[in-house]
C-alpha cells in the first residue's frame, strides 16, 4: 500500500501558491506535485511516471515544499570549487596581457606559475588552459612540432614564430602567448 501523505494547511497554501504566481515551470510543478499528493490522488510511482521524473524527484519536491529554505543538491549550479572568481581571472590575465602589449613574450609554463603562486596550491596545466578557453583566449596553430628545432630563446622565437599560440582577441587584433616547448 502507497504511504499517504499529509500536508499542513500552511503547506497546502503555498503549494496553491506556487501553482497560481509561479513564473518559473519548476515551481509550478513543485506545487502541482504538493496538490496531487496531498489530495492522495496518486501514489509517488504513479505521479512520477505521469510527469517523467523518479519518485525520488517526487518526494524531494515535496521536502521543497515542507522546507523552502531546503536547498538540493540539483540546484548548487557549477562552479563551486573555483580556485578564482571570474573577475579575478580576468584581471590575472589582464596584466599579462598588459605586459605583451608592450612586447613581453610570455610562455604558457610562466603563466601557469605564477597563476599557482597566486592561488597558493599547485594546479594542473589542463585547469589553467581551461582558464585561458574560458576567457575567450583559443590555440591557433597545431600542437605538432619537432620541439628540438623550437626556438630557445624569446630573440629566436621573434624571428621563427611558434607552432603553439595562444592568442587573446582584442578590439585592436590579437594578443599572442607562446608556450614553450
């Protein structure tokens, strides 16, 4: 036998509310599955398959609607672990930006070194070119290369170029970071 549930008057009213002010379709749904529980209409297996969702979903909309301040784990959004906000990356880069704007060469390996000096633990590369792709910078040339014949020192890379560019738009072109081999 399904289990019956029972909702306080309070309950009942701010599902009825969600349902009638919501502008959001989760809330509605969120009060639509409170009225139809409450009213014992349908057990938690049969709304769930009615509206497509577990009867876990069921029941965890329910414990919303008990609980406002309830929050689930569905609704933490990405982005928790963010060694940096987003404005602070940005001004990460923006001074290196600066810096090859008045010429300075800077390689992904000095970048990613001083990013681990600035938040203070050591990250791997991948999370630092993630970084960089979040920031609208992007790889323009292949990664395949003889890397005894790149250039060593910045001197050497003015004049040959580099197979591994990193460039960062810019209302006046492109800002290139070239990391070394």
């Amino acid at each position: 036998m399904a289990k019956k549930i029972t909702l306080t008057p309070e309950e009942l009213d701010r599902a009825a509310r969600l349902v009638h002010n919501s502008t959001e379709l989760r809330d509605y749904r969120r009060g639509v599955i409170a009225l139809l529980m409450a009213d014992n209409r349908y057990t938690g297996k049969e709304l769930a398959a009615r509206l497509g969702i577990t009867e876990r979903s069921v029941f965890n909309e329910l414990a919303k609607i008990r609980n406002p301040e309830l929050k689930a784990r569905g609704e933490w959004g990405g982005a928790r672990t963010n060694l940096m906000s987003f404005p602070e990356e940005e001004a990460f880069l923006g001074e290196y930006i600066e810096m090859a704007k008045r010429g300075i060469i800077l390689t992904i390996p000095i970048l990613h070194d001083e990013f681990n000096k600035r938040v203070g633990k050591t990250v791997p590369k991948s999370t630092f070119y993630r970084i960089l792709q979040r920031h609208d910078w992007r790889k323009v040339k292949s990664d395949t290369i003889n890397h005894h014949l790149v250039p060593k020192t910045p001197e050497e890379l003015k004049k040959k170029g580099s197979r591994h560019q990193w460039v960062k738009p810019t209302k006046n072109g492109f800002i290139v970071v070239f990391p070394q081999a």
